[in-house]
C-alpha cells in the first residue's frame, strides 16, 4: 500500500499521562534502553549501548543545537505576546547566516495571542547582558499561511540574534510536557555534542549520550559521524487528517559534509546506525538526493514528501546513488551539501542506508510512530505493548530504544 493511502487511526495506542517523562532522569545514560533485534526485545541500560552494537559500525548523530525559541513580550495594556521562532526568511540562506545577523532580523514565527496584535504594532521588552540594559523589538510584518513574519531589532547591534536569544528566549519544551522551561532545561534538552545552532526542538535519542557511553563506542572501534539538520517544530504537528495523502509534512533544513558522506559510502556493506529519527531522514534524503541526480531529474537537491515512491521504481543501489553525488559535489567543489528534506518514511518505505536507530518512544498518530512502523512492521506494537507493560519512560525525556530494522 502506497503511504499515502494509510489511515493514522491504525497507529495509535493508549499513552498514560503517568508514563509520559516529564523531566530528565539525573543521569542521562541511566534511562532504560530496549532492544529489537528484528524479531525478539529485550531490556537493558543505555550506558551499555555499546554491548549491543556490532564493531566496525558507524553510528551517525545529529549534532544540531537547539535554539531558546521562545520569547514572551508584553504589551502596554498587561497582554502577554508569546513568539515562538520556527526559521528565518529563505533570503538568508541559512539559520546559521540568520542567527549571525546584528542589529536586525526576520523570521517566520508562531504567535501566541496573534488577535490581540495589529500589523505593524512593535512590542519591545528590555533584557540585560551584564550591566547593560537592551531594548529587543518585536515587529508584526505579515501573515504566511500557517505562521508569521515578525522582525527582530535591538539596540545593541554588536549582538548577534544568537546572542539575543541566549539572554531573552526559554527552551522551547515539547508542548506536551505541559509545563515551564526550568534553568535546567537549557543544559539536558541538548545533546552533549550540540554544535550548530538551529533546532527548535531537541533531536532526543541523542539526550542519553554521555562522554562514557561515547568512549566505551570509540573503545570497541565502532567510527562515528555528523550530520546537521535542524529539527523544526513541525515534528509536533499532530496528523489531523485520516488519510496521510492530506497531511503536509514539514521541511527541515540539512546540511552534511562531503567527508562524513564518503565515510558513509565506507560503510554502506556494513552497519550504518542512524542516532534519532532525525539522522535516519537525513541520510535516507542523501540516498534519495543522488538517485534524482542520476535519473537527471534533480532541478534543485531538495527533497519533497512523497518523491522517494515514486523514485523507488529506479531501484538504484545504494553505493551508485552515493557515488553519484559525492560525483556532483566533487564538479560543483562543494564541501558540504545544504538541502531541505521533506520526507515522510511510513509504512512501505524501504530503508536504504540505516541497518538500526535508536531512538526514543513517540507520540500515538504521530508521522515518528509511522517511521518507527516502516522500520520493524507490525512489531511495533509488540515492542510499544513490552514498553508500556515494563514501565519504560515515554517521549522526549523518556527512555531510548535499539531498533534493528525487519527485512522480512
């Protein structure tokens, strides 16, 4: 059956307030680690993630830092404004470019409290960066369909708007956690090898990671790599339609380096281990990126929704789609590869270059359940009936999961 035509209803099971994780254990490698081995599960401890992958792996992690998105303005009458940051404008080319702006900026937002704000209305809040007061505004430029263009601007312009958001902006905490950001939230909903700043939600598999469980991977001679891909908060959006066909995934920004793509070609007849689901899409795009390039089809190196079946008639192999682009990068001297993905893996979908992931435990009718489905088949529900039964830790603060992907 061709995704389009799946109905969310079919993926859906009985969440427990009481199992949902709403803050970190004091430990990060001490959630609850299951295993799927394609078949059976079992149960151990994440810090003994290494007992459980083969050597001479390659475990690819998302190192995309998430942003404090969130700023709450007040207005001369007592009314609170909550913007919430989802990317910048396309005339920057990036959120990094965008987040390195001084002075001002523009973003498509969310709004919280949109009716109570006109058009061209500036609300200002002050914030302080030592013993200097800043004032940061806030401009209604214009409605898009699903968001907002707001511009940023502050009295400091020596200040990046990183710098801005650092000092003025919260944690932007799943909304189904329900509760405020905590001062700790800003240190454990981030990876420990977060580096490019552009997520507005954390890539959460990766939150387990400690320096111990990483040396314990180096020492058992399994390489690991990076890719980027700044998660947006799209990854909430709940599937409201029956039928997939009507649901519009989110674009989510890539950026991958030509070196970490060799090294996946490296590894492509061994085990490649995507770290979160935002790793598998990313690599999976990679795939799919090449295969457009080498039907001669690829006008531009994005990818949308629903490309990768009706691609899948090519059957390309995965080492001659890698080849091929790592051929065009090598023409265009390109270093890395900057693309927005689209893709929605869902049952039917054929993984190309993961062999595992690991990652977290996710929402009922969520497109991350409709991933986790394409990856082990109808065992996704035995492996969510042994969470659930065994009291694991649900959702982004919860408990993390080894998945080997089912073949049969």
């Amino acid at each position: 059956m061709h995704p389009k035509n799946l109905s969310i209803h079919d993926y859906t099971y009985d969440l427990p307030e009481d199992r949902i994780a709403k803050f970190p254990l004091e430990e990060r490698d001490a959630s609850k680690l299951l295993i799927y081995d394609g078949s059976t599960i079992s149960q151990d401890i994440f810090k003994n993630l290494d007992q459980h992958l083969p050597p001479n792996s390659l475990l690819v992690f998302n190192d995309s830092k998430v942003i404090e998105a969130r700023l709450l303005f007040q207005k001369t009458t007592g009314g609170v404004i909550e913007i919430f940051c989802l990317e910048p404008l396309d005339q920057y080319g990036d959120i990094t470019r965008a987040m390195i702006q001084k002075g001002t900026v523009l973003w498509q937002c969310l709004i919280g409290g949109a009716s109570k704000w006109k058009r061209g209305q500036v609300l200002e809040k002050k914030i302080r960066k030592d013993h200097q007061e800043i004032i940061l505004r806030a401009k209604y430029i214009d409605k898009a369909a699903e968001s907002f263009v707001i511009e940023f601007s502050w009295s400091e312009d020596s200040l990046t708007f990183a710098e801005i958001l650092h000092i003025a902006g919260a944690v932007p905490l799943p909304p189904y956690l329900r509760r405020q950001p905590e001062e700790m939230d800003r240190q454990r909903y981030q990876t420990i090898y977060a580096r490019h700043e552009g997520s507005v939600a954390a890539p959460t598999a990766g939150l387990h990671f400690t320096d111990r469980v990483l040396k314990k991977i180096r020492h058992k001679n399994i390489d690991m790599d990076f890719v980027t891909l700044h998660v947006g908060a799209g990854t909430f959006k709940p599937v409201k339609t029956p039928i997939m066909a009507t649901h519009q995934m989110h674009y989510e920004l890539i950026n991958i380096s030509r070196t970490t793509i060799e090294n996946i070609l490296r590894h492509i007849h061994g085990n490649i281990i995507s770290v979160g689901t935002t790793s598998l899409r990313t690599i999976e795009s990679v795939y799919w990126l090449g295969v457009k390039l080498k039907i001669g089809g690829a006008t531009d190196l994005h990818l949308t929704q629903w490309e990768p079946y009706e691609l899948e008639k090519y059957d390309l192999p995965a080492e001659a789609a890698i080849k091929t682009l790592l051929d065009f990068m090598s023409k265009k001297n390109m270093e890395r590869l900057l693309s927005k993905t689209q893709i929605i893996i869902a049952p039917s979908y054929r993984v190309k270059l993961a062999n595992a992931v690991v990652t977290n435990f996710h929402q009922p009718q969520s497109t991350l359940l409709l991933l986790v489905a394409a990856l082990v088949g109808g065992d996704w529900r035995k492996i969510y009936d042994f969470a659930l039964r065994n009291h694991f830790r649900f959702l982004s603060y919860g408990d993390g999961c080894l998945l080997w992907i089912n073949t049969n």
